[in-house]
C-alpha cells in the first residue's frame, strides 16, 4: 500500500478551518453545494456536486476539535469505496 501526505498552510484560525470541514455551512462555502446529514463524529453525511457526480455518503470517524477530522467513504456511485484523507492542523 502507498501512503502519501500532502501539507497546506491556510491563513486562518484552527476553529475556522474546523468549521470549514466540520460543518454544513462550511463544507458548502468552499466544497460541496448540497450538503445533508450529521457532521459530528459518528454522523453521516451526504454530498452531492451535480445531477452527475454523486451522492456520496461519508461516516465521520473521527472529530477532534482543532486537530483532526477523518470521514469514511460508506456510499457512493462509484464501486470503489475510499477512505478520504484525514485532515490534520498543526
């Protein structure tokens, strides 16, 4: 298995970006424009971009405020179910 990481700086707070990632409003300001569901850990989460790509259905694993957010791919139109990288902040 390949691993591989990936680091951002983002000129923001640690909240904001957790908000960003952590929440319904967030993930549709700058990722998904329909977003439904739970975004707390143990909820899930379904995102759709267009009538073509999705919905994808995502489990959050894990929701550490400020540090670490992981979601797990449970449904999606696609036959290959993924694990979406884990977001970490420094």
């Amino acid at each position: 298995m390949t691993t591989s990481s990936h680091k951002v700086t983002i000129d923001a707070s640690k909240d904001k970006i957790f908000k960003a990632i952590t929440t319904e409003q967030g993930l549709q300001g700058w990722y998904s424009p329909k977003v439904e569901g739970k975004t707390d850990k143990g909820g899930e989460v379904t995102l759709s971009f267009s009538e073509h790509e999705g919905p994808f259905r995502w489990k959050v694993a894990e929701a550490k405020p400020d540090s670490l957010v992981r979601w797990e791919c449970v449904g999606t139109s696609n036959r290959n179910r993924r694990h979406f990288p884990p977001f970490r902040q420094d």
